[in-house]
C-alpha cells in the first residue's frame, strides 16, 4: 500500500534537503565567517537560517500527525550546532511511521506563523505554510554562503543539477 499523500510529499523531501543543507554547513568547515554572515542587517545569520530550516522539517510534520513537535538539543550557532541540529531532525523523520499521517489532509492545525494565529487543514498547512518557510530559510542561508564567496551552486542547493566544471551563467 502507498504511503499517504502528505507523509509523501513531506518527510522525504524534508529528508532530501536536510541532506543538502549538511553538504553546505558541512562545506563551511575552517570558515566560521561564512555561518555568521547575513543577506541583510536585519535578517537572521547563516547558521540560524539553517537550524531554523532544520526545524521547520520537524515543526511542518508533528503538526500533521498530531503529536508536538520535538525540542531541539540545545547546541552552539556554529558549524558543529547546525548539523547537529540536521542530525537531529533527520533522525526524527526517518523513524516517523507512514500511517499515521492517514486523515492528515483534513486535521486542523492551529499554529502561529511570526504574530500571526492561523488555523490550517493539514493540507494547507504543509504546502502553503511549512515547505514554503522551510525552503525560505534553506535558500537564504545558501545565498548567504555564496554572496560569502562559497563556490556553490544549484547542485549544491538541490542535488540534482548537474553542470560542467566552470559553467557559468
């Protein structure tokens, strides 16, 4: 039997992309500057967009299955903190049983999004509201890296690109 719709079209894309953001926070190693860094003044660091991408994995699939969503360890904001902060939510997805996301297209989740008090289908909820935030945070922390001067890419960014050496747009 096949899995449920939205344990489908969350864990293992959350899984994916954690994958990805380790192979960019794993990158950073001899270069702490690079996790500090922010697109803009006001905006989180690097490194928090990353753990907060990281929780967002967890944050948009407890919800659907009605259980809360599991705390983090508490870890430094460095490269060693981000990934174990990845291993983390990793590890709690990939022990998340299929079934019991059965009915969650339809579960209510009531949630806060910044001051916002929103109250969601579980549908709604992963796709207009979780995916989105989590590859927000994803994306910012990778533009960080590479306005740094990372040497990455979408490759990099989704695994699944692939370009020449010294292709360049």
């Amino acid at each position: 039997m096949a899995a449920p719709a939205l344990y489908q079209a969350s864990v293992p894309v959350f899984l994916h992309y954690l994958e990805q953001a380790r192979g960019l926070v794993s990158a950073c190693r001899g270069r702490p500057e690079l996790l500090e860094g922010k697109l803009a003044p006001d905006m989180f660091s690097a490194a928090q967009q990353f753990a907060t991408a990281a929780g967002f994995s967890l944050r948009g699939t407890f919800p659907l299955i009605g259980e809360p969503v599991p705390e983090f360890p508490s870890a430094a904001m460095d490269r060693e903190g981000i990934l174990t902060r990845i291993d983390f939510a990793h590890e709690r997805l990939v022990t998340m049983d299929p079934a019991a996301f059965e009915g969650a297209e339809a579960r209510r989740i009531r949630h806060l999004a910044g001051f916002a008090d929103l109250d969601q289908r579980g549908a709604d909820f992963l796709h207009l509201f979780a995916i989105p935030n989590f590859m927000f945070h994803l994306s910012i922390g990778f533009a960080v890296l590479r306005q740094g001067g990372m040497d990455i890419g979408k490759a990099d960014f989704d695994g699944l690109h692939d370009y020449p050496p010294g292709f360049r747009f």
